[in-house]
C-alpha cells in the first residue's frame, strides 16, 4: 500500500474536502477539516485494506500567524498490518477550539486529548473527563500556546546577565 | 585496674547515637536516584555510615534524601511525606533540581525545595558523583552531632516550621 493509493483511496472517498496532502520522511500528511476528524479517521479504522486501527499520538501546534485557525490537532495513526503510518491535521480557530474527541474510536486517545487540552486548551467535544493531566489542577492558562513563556514566573533571584539578558555583557 | 569511665554531655552521646544511625528515606525522584543507587552499592558504600536500612516509610525515617526533579504537581507530596516523619528529622536536598530547580527553570518545575520544606543540607551536581552525596551525608552527621536536645521544641524552630506553614 502506497502513499499514492491512500491518497487515491481518500480523495475517491472525502473528495475535495481533504487537501494539503504532503508527504514528509516517507509519512503521508493530510488536512482534515475540523468537523470531519472523525468520519476520516473512522473510515480509515474500517476500512479492510487500510486499517489504520492503531492511534499513535495526538497533538496540537499553536500558529498565532493563521488568523482563524491557530490551533492544529495533529493526529498519527499506524496501520500495524502493513506498517503504514497516516498523519492528519485538523485546524481549529483559537476563540472555539472545538473539535470531535476521537475516544469512541480510540481508548488511547482518552488521555492523550487530556494532554492536548492541559496545554494548548483545545475542547474535545464528548471527551469523559477532560480535565488537566500533567499540570497542577488550579493551573489557569495553557502553558504551550505561544504567549506565554517556559520560564517559571514566580523566581525573582534570576542573574539576567547568565541568561544573555541585560547585565553587563 | 580498675574501670574505665567516660565523661561527657548527654547532648554529645545522644548525638554520636543519633548520627551513626540514620535511617535514610530515598525520595528519588529523577537521575539523582540513580546516583543514590549507586551510593547504596557496593563501592561506595552508605551502609557503613549506619545507613543499612532504608526505609521507605517516613514513619521510620530520620532523613528524607529528595533526590531528582520535584514538579509542581508532586510538591504537596513531599510536603506530605516530610510532615509524616516524626521529629527529629532532617531533610538533604540531592542535586540541582531538588536544591533551585536545576535546569529545568520551567512553569513546571518546583524551583527548589525549600519553597516547602526547611533543608538541611544541599548537595549540587547533576548529578552529584556518589562521593558528593556520601559528603553531604557526612554533613548532615555533623549537623546531628552537634544539635542540641532542645532544638525541636524552641522558638525559633517552631517560627521556622511557622514560615512554611508548617504547625
């Protein structure tokens, strides 16, 4: 199974509405519109000749630059049988960053999204109990979009001149 | 000849008990762990400084080794464990993470572990060779030897436990 004949077997199926398709280190990209994440991902699950049933990470990139669609939930799915791998990204705006959780489908996915809206704040509609994982639970922003920065805000005995900031160099 | 005797303080003979049989509690956490294993092996050895039962009950325990990074998450756990031990306990921040946060100088890394519990001893490295954590032990047996019997109940211990939070 080629990239090219899961490219032709998606395009026959979804037509127009999936684009984007690259092909990066061998994997095939797609962009998925955020309302159909999961009838691709279903039909990629079902389907006999594909069978994409295994979910290898879900994760998000914040693009403050693509007004609209700043949030990109990136999903990799693996097809064991074959050891074919599929990437799709699904763009979502930052003011309603809704999108289909994928935990009907997928167990995997369950803590996973919960990772994913720990740190970028994205809204998996249907998610059980889509609540902060790694973070500590009082935590009121999502750390991994682009405003804010690594540094831990509350130190106040940092030498500015060891980080390359002011001092006297 | 008659009988020896020996002369001291009950505060010096208390101490030397105290301090060649401390019951480490391993906090590992991170790398520094590793570097507490092979303190505990063989080669150098940390059993021979009286530290041949680990416990890993702070019921038991007098000193409480937090070795590795300490995240933000895991912070009220510590203080949890510290506030098990029963007195007279002692705390000996292993490594960077454990001492200021280390590397890690992130929203999610606790910057040091005296944010919540008093230290005694820190030991910098990342991490710190065997030898350096057989060193800050060490430390830690001076500071025992030469505490008085009194610290635990005295005012400026309790305004020290005060400023933690601690009761």
């Amino acid at each position: 199974m080629t990239n090219e004949h899961l490219k032709n077997r998606l395009t026959e199926k979804f037509g127009e509405t999936l684009s984007g398709f690259e092909e990066t280190y061998g994997m095939l990209t797609a962009i998925v519109p955020a309302a159909m994440n999961l009838k691709v991902m279903q039909f990629l699950y079902d389907d006999e000749a594909l069978k994409f049933r295994f979910l290898t990470d879900i994760a998000a990139v914040h693009y403050p630059d693509r007004k609209g669609e700043e949030l990109c939930v990136v999903y990799h799915l693996h097809n064991l049988m074959d050891n074919v791998r599929i990437r799709l990204k699904a763009y979502i705006p930052i003011d309603q960053p809704d999108i289909f959780t994928a935990t009907a489908l997928f167990s995997g996915a369950n803590w996973m999204e919960r990772e994913t809206y720990d740190y970028f704040g994205v809204n998996f509609v249907g998610h059980p109990d889509l609540r902060r994982i790694l973070n500590v639970d009082e935590m009121d922003y999502f750390p991994m979009r682009k405003e804010y920065p690594m540094e831990d805000p509350s130190r106040v005995d940092k030498d500015d001149e060891m980080f390359g900031r002011g001092g006297s160099f | 000849m008659g009988e020896g005797f020996f002369a001291t303080t009950l505060d010096k003979l208390v101490g030397l008990g105290r301090k060649n049989s401390i019951w480490p509690l391993p906090f590992a956490t991170s790398c520094c762990g590793i570097e507490f294993m092979a303190t505990m092996g063989a080669n150098y050895d940390l059993a021979r400084f009286g530290s041949e039962r680990m416990g890993f009950t702070p019921r038991q325990c007098d000193l409480l080794m937090v070795m590795g990074t300490i995240a933000k998450k895991m912070a009220p756990v510590v203080k949890q464990v510290y506030l098990q031990m029963a007195e007279p306990r002692w705390v000996i921040a292993v490594g960077a993470c454990a001492c200021s946060g280390g590397i890690f100088d992130s929203y999610s890394v606790l910057q040091g572990i005296d944010q919540i519990i008093p230290v005694d001893v820190y030991v910098p490295g990342c991490p710190p060779r065997p030898e350096a954590i057989l060193d800050g032990v060490m430390r830690i047996q001076d500071l025992i030897g030469q505490e008085s019997l009194r610290r635990r109940g005295s005012d400026q211990y309790k305004a020290l436990l005060e400023s933690y939070g601690i009761q």
